[in-house]
C-alpha cells in the first residue's frame, strides 16, 4: 500500500457519517421553479438530474486519483425527499441513534423544516403508495409477515455490464438518434411517451458530460496552484481523462475507472436504487485495458494496483442513505451493497479467471475494508489455485470474498428464459441475488416471513401478538387429524399472504413505472434505448421481481416438531403445544429442551428434518415464480434475509422448535442457530435438497474457528467443502472466521473492537455497528472446529 494509499484508507475510515440536505435541496428547487410549466414526467426527472449534476458541489479529496462523490464531502449521505421524506423526529433519531446513526447539523435541520419538508410533503412516492395498498396490506405488513423495499428506495438491484466500458455518453445519444428515427417511421400508439423518454435520456447523457467537465474545470485550477510538481502532472491528466470520459468511451485503465465511477455517481444521484449498483464482473471488464497498457509500457502492475486501491477508497466513502422504520430495521447497516464479482466463465464458457482477477483479490486483502463488497465466482472451469487464493482471504476473519456457484448461476438465468451468453456474463449483486449484468432490471420486492405465516395458521388466521384477524380462516388446528391436513391449511394461508404480496408490489410497480422514471439509468441497461422505454417501466432486455423467503432453517424445525412430537409420537397434543407457546415456555422447560434437543434439525443432513424444507421451498416457489408483474416481467423467489430474520422474529411469539418469543430466526438457507451437530458437511449436504436452480439465490453462512486454518491442508479442505457443495448445484456459501469468544469480548469491551468485521449475511460489517440481537445471533451460529 503506497503512502497515498494509506491516507486515503485513513481519512475514509475517520470521516463521520452525515445527513447531507444538499441533494434535497436542489431537487426541491427545480421543482418549485418548473412544477407548473407541464412538462412530461421524463423529462421533469431528467431536467432534475440535470440542475443536480451541474449545481452540486465538488470534492477533490488531496491526493486522490479518481474524483467524483455521491455528497459534498465522504460520508455525507444524500437524501430523497421525492421518495420518502424525512420528518424532523427521524432526523433526530438519525442523528441520536446509538447504531448507524448519521449526524444531522443545525443547517440542515432548518432546510428541512423551512423548505424540504413544507415542499414536499403529501407528494412523495412513499406517501402515494401507502395509500393505495389495501388495508388488508397494511394489516399483513405491520405483523410483519412481509416488508417492501421499494416505500423508501428506488426499484432497482442492477449490475452494469461490458457495455458501459465498451461507450461513452456521445455513443449512447447516437443509440438515442438511431432509436429516435425508427419511432418516427414506425406507427406505435405509445410514440410520444417514447419520444419524451428518449429526449429525457439525452438531457441525462448531456448532464454527466457537464458534471465530469465541471470537474476538469476545477482540476486544471488546482493545477494552478499546486507547487509538486509530480502532483500537477497527476491533476493534469485526471484533468485530461475527466475532458474524455464520460463522454468519450475509454482507451486506458485509468480512464476505465473514472469513467465508471461517473457514471455511478449519476446512477445513486438520480435516485437511490437499493444501493447496490456496481460493476460486476470488474476484471472482465478491465482487463483488456490492463493487458493493453503492460504490453505497450504505459502501464505498471503497481501503478494498476494503485489505481484499484483509489477505487476501493471511493467505494467506502458512500454509505447507504439512512434508513427509518421497518426498512432500518430489515436491514440496518451503512453498507451499500455494491459486490464486485471476479472469476467464472467467458461468453464461450471458458475459464475467465485472469491475472487481474489475482491483483484485484490482492487489492482486497490489503484494503481491508467494508466497501465494496466482493466475491469469487467459482466454475468447474477455474483453478483450485483460484479458489485457494480467496480462501486465504476468508481465514484473515475480513468475511470476504464470498463463494458464488458461477455453473448454478449460468443454469438460474436459464432456467428464467436468458439467453445463454448474457447468463454466461450475469452473476450476483446485493448479497447473492442472481441477475444476467447489462441487460435486466431486477428489483428486490422485500422479505417474506415464512414462519410468521406458520404461526399464523396455528391460530386460524389470527395473529396471536395483536389479536386480529389478519389471515383466512384455514381451521383450528385442534381439528387437524394429520400433520399433512395442518400442511394443507399452512400452504392455504402461504398461498393468500403470497397473492396479497404480489397484488400490492404490482401496485408499487406502476406508481414507479409510471411516475418515477430513472432515464440516466435507463441509458446504460440494454435495451431501454432501443425499446425507448424506462427501465422502471420494463424497458430492459429482462424484467424480474424478486421475493426473499426468510427463516427456511426455523420453519423446517418447527414443522419437524409438531410432525414429531403431535401427529407421530404423540408425545403432547396440538392444544398443548399452543398453550405452552401461549406461555412461552414458562413452566415447559422440559418439553423446549424435548424440542431443542430431542427433535432432528435442520443442516445435519437427517431427511426428517429436511423434508419439510423442500416441501416449504417449493410451495414457495409454486406460489410465486413465473407470475406476471406490472412491467412484464416475471416474479421470482430467493432466500436470503441481509438482517430481516431479527426483525421478523421480534415479530413472532414463541414457536414448537423450542425458540423463545421475539428471538431471532435463522438467516437464509443457514440452519437456526446451534442446530447443526454434523459440522459443515452435513449443513451442505441439507443444504442441497432444495433446488437451488428454481431461485434468483440463496445464502448459506457458516463459522469458522481461527484455528481451523493452522494449515495449508486446512485451507484444501476448505477448497474441497466450496466445490462439493457446488457440485450439489449450491448457489452461494460465506464464512465467518472468528471465535465466540472473541465476539463474546467485543460486546464487553467494544474499544478494544473497533475495527473486528465480521459476515452478517450476504454482507459484512463492523461487529461495533450491529444491533446486540444481531451480535448475539452471529455469537450463537455453530463454530466449526473441522471440515
């Protein structure tokens, strides 16, 4: 790490997180000036992305190579009053908050009590949405048997592809003249909505020209003024490449990056799509600038490195904006969920594993910090080398890279209808959600509470927390002569909460489809500008909505239970049963240690126990895929949770897997926490019995003692675990390398912690910024001592 390196990774380490009103303002003043002069909704967007780039401040940090930030300074997290408008309370528990907390100065809280909150309030997206969806919705919601993303984000989970390196905006306004030129010869009744959401994609590739040159603007002043001279020639030609890209495609390496990073900075200023915008397979896409630049001597290994290192440092200055409510509570962490896939497989199926697929896992290693994210993509294609490399990683406790099965992925996006060279050129974003790169737009829906629902077919429709009536009546359970008749009224009640999930998000759909376009966005996924369509309203090659199942390791313990000890052994009845869940255990201590501990699990590859995940997963999977969205796509599921499975579980009282009222569940497809006896075999091996193809991904996390990795044929072992379990057609596997004890330390004595990262889901995060639900749940996951 050079020592500009070093100073860049410092400062972006110390700055604090802050509210930053800046981005609210300006939206909100070009509203005010232009709301009533008619113009279409497109255009009105793109003309506010204008105003934005060409009026936001800019910050050239010392010493870097790269420019361009999402807010005024690092760490200063925009907002989007358009979408979700922040009251003073959320500010001051923003700002007060123990964890995640952004500090909001006095400024900022008057802009927003002055201008930003009386503008904008009674016209947000949230606002709008909320009051469309039933009440019987709203009821489902507040129990937490689902959440929505998109009441306070913008839909979008998206990955650039190899087109964004391959233009420049000038390529993509000749795309737009071309598209342009075929409406007017063609007889489309939708011809002047296109046409206006052409001209709105112009105005945005215009816009970015403007930003980066303003930005060329103020790097030739400071050459002006900067006495070393090696610095001036640095500013010089950042100077020079912000003159030619964006607008030009890029030649060079350096080019590559910053005309990237332009262009994300555009994509998370437009509006804030999940946070998860990124470049995907990034040394796909660089390497032919690499290769070309080492062989004509313009380039070094150490000055390539240097470059990336820059990158990494822009990453981690961008916290996800804040969240409130449910959305903070489903996912509370600063991280923006941007994954950088390596490896896999070229458009011909190849190996695609190259040299600067080992410099960027380089880069990781010594960077060391949270974002962006990054995995491996592993063939059957790549070296065991490879693999090897990622793994020694993994054992320095960082909890990245994780393991992606590119062979199940290539079979996912096929299964969904893609092409085979796009799925070959797909991989995963966010935590481990499957998308082909470039060409679709898919939109994470929110997370779907699967034991909930069991719960609340227990109590015939009722949910027994609130007393009301919030499902259909599928019978009372004293009724039930037979565990597969209890089955019958879960699936019933799945069926219905499924079907109001599916109802609503159609609604959200249209309300950002057809009031919240993201043309900037648009510019860059195929094929909005040939199908002169928005990206929010369907206009990419492929359209998905995805629905995240939650607590599969839970649900699979609790129908184990009630089939074991009810319906088989007649240990106790169902009215037992519930009244001991009714007490919460109180004065049951032998039935739970029964239920804990004399009942098969979950992930210790016992198929009486496993059975039930495969019968949940599918009626899941039955429930949801191939049904149609509102913007011509088609609904998908996943299973990962990021921190859902302690929100939803302070949602659901006690249950027959012996779990206490308001505990966390378990976390994606993992096995509940301490269920697994059988060391990481047999969680592999249950862990393959759903099928993995029939998802957009699933998350699997295990832990790892320290001492496991002693040896180099620890580290083989390992190497093996990853490829047998992608054998198996496993979709995704993370590793937490770290002691109970350790963990146990750093609640006690946080100072001494303050740098311990640690795997949460499909993500990583400092142990000091997590809930202490949530560092329990980590402590409590089984640490295996072997493979």
């Amino acid at each position: 790490m050079t020592d500009r390196i070093r100073q860049l990774r410092r400062e972006s380490l110390r700055a604090i997180n802050t509210l930053s009103a800046e981005r609210a303002l300006l939206v909100t003043e070009f509203y005010k000036a232009n709301e009533d002069k008619g113009l279409p909704i497109p255009i009105m967007r793109a003309k506010a992305f204008e105003h934005i780039m060409l009026n936001k401040k800019l910050c050239i940090n010392p010493g870097e190579l790269i420019v361009g930030e999402r807010g005024p300074a690092p760490k200063a997290a925009p907002t989007y009053p358009e979408v979700c408008l922040h009251t003073l309370d959320d500010l001051e528990i923003i700002h007060s908050r123990p964890k995640v907390s952004f500090k909001v100065d006095e400024e900022t809280r008057k802009v927003y009590r002055d201008i930003i909150i009386p503008y904008w309030k009674g016209k947000t997206i949230r606002e709008k949405i909320f009051s469309l969806l039933s009440d019987e919705w709203h009821e489902a919601y507040s129990a937490g048997v689902f959440t929505e993303f998109q009441e306070q984000r913008a839909p979008g989970h998206t990955v650039a592809g190899k087109k964004i390196f391959q233009k420049g905006m000038l390529d993509l306004i000749a795309d737009i003249d071309a598209s342009l030129e075929r409406l007017r010869t063609t007889k489309d009744e939708n011809i002047k909505a296109k046409m206006d959401e052409l001209e709105a994609m112009r105005i945005v590739a215009n816009a970015i020209i403007g930003y980066a040159n303003r930005y060329a603007d103020a790097l030739n002043e400071l050459v002006q003024k900067e006495e070393d001279e090696v610095r001036r020639n640095e500013l010089l030609e950042m100077s020079s490449i912000c003159r030619r890209v964006p607008a030009h495609a890029p030649q060079t390496f350096h080019e590559a990056l910053q005309h990237y990073w332009f262009i994300h900075v555009g994509v998370v200023t437009e509006l804030n799509p999940w946070d998860s915008f990124n470049p995907g397979r990034l040394d796909q896409h660089l390497y032919p600038f690499y290769q070309n630049e080492i062989k004509n001597g313009t380039l070094t290994k150490d000055s390539a490195v240097e470059l990336l290192e820059s990158f990494w440092v822009k990453f981690n200055n961008h916290p996800s904006p804040p969240k409130m409510g449910v959305t903070a509570q489903e996912s509370s962490t600063y991280t923006d969920f941007a994954l950088i896939n390596l490896g896999g497989v070229k458009e011909d199926g190849s190996d695609a594993v190259n040299e600067l697929s080992y410099i960027i896992l380089d880069v990781i290693e010594e960077m060391r910090i949270l974002q962006p994210s990054s995995m491996v993509q592993i063939s059957k294609k790549n070296p065991d080398r490879f693999v090897k490399r990622a793994v020694k990683i993994t054992k320095t406790g960082f909890g990245q890279p994780s393991f992606f099965n590119t062979d199940a992925i290539v079979q996912q996006l096929l299964y969904q209808g893609k092409a085979l060279v796009d799925a070959r050129n797909g991989g995963a974003s966010g935590c481990v959600e499957t998308g082909a790169f470039g060409t679709e737009a898919y939109f994470l829906t929110g997370y779907f509470n699967l034991n909930k629902v069991l719960e609340i077919t227990l109590n015939n429709g009722v949910d027994p927390l609130t007393g009301k009536e919030i499902g259909i009546k599928t019978g009372n359970p004293e009724d039930f002569k037979s565990f597969d008749e209890l089955y019958d009224a879960f699936e019933r009640q799945l069926n219905y909460f499924i079907d109001l999930k599916i109802e609503g998000n159609n609604i959200v759909e249209k309300v950002w489809a057809t009031e919240m376009p993201v043309p900037f966005l648009s510019l860059i996924i195929d094929d909005c500008i040939a199908n002169a369509t928005d990206y929010n309203a369907g206009g990419a090659r492929y359209n998905t909505s995805y629905i995240q199942g939650v607590g599969l390791g839970s649900i699979t313990d609790n129908l184990t239970s009630i089939r074991k000890h009810v319906y088989e052994d007649g240990a106790l009845t169902i009215k037992d049963m519930l009244f001991a869940l009714s007490s919460n255990f109180e004065g049951f201590d032998d039935l739970r240690y029964k239920l804990i501990y004399e009942t098969p699990k979950w992930g210790n590859n016992d198929d009486y126990a496993d059975r039930h995940a495969v019968m949940v997963f599918n009626s899941f999977y039955i429930a949801v895929d191939g049904r149609p969205t509102y913007r011509g796509g088609k609904f998908r599921i996943n299973m990962l949770p990021t921190t859902s499975h302690v929100y939803f579980g302070s949602k659901i009282g006690a249950m027959p897997d012996g779990r206490k009222a308001f505990e966390p569940l378990s976390e994606g497809i993992s096995p509940f926490q301490g269920a697994d006896r059988k060391g990481p075999t047999g969680v592999i091996l249950s862990a393959a019995k759903i099928d993995h193809i029939k998802t957009g991904g699933t998350l699997l996390n295990q832990k790892f003692s320290p001492s496991f990795f002693s040896t180099e044929e620890s580290l083989d072992k390992l190497v093996m675990l990853i490829r047998s379990y992608f054998k198996l057609d496993g979709h995704h596997i993370q590793f937490n390398v770290v002691s109970a004890s350790t963990l146990r330390d750093a609640q006690k004595h946080p100072e001494k912690y303050q740098d311990l990262i640690v795997r949460v889901a499909g993500y990583s995060d400092y142990f000091n910024d997590l809930s202490e639900a949530l560092q329990n749940e980590i402590i409590r996951r089984t640490e295996h001592e072997s493979v």
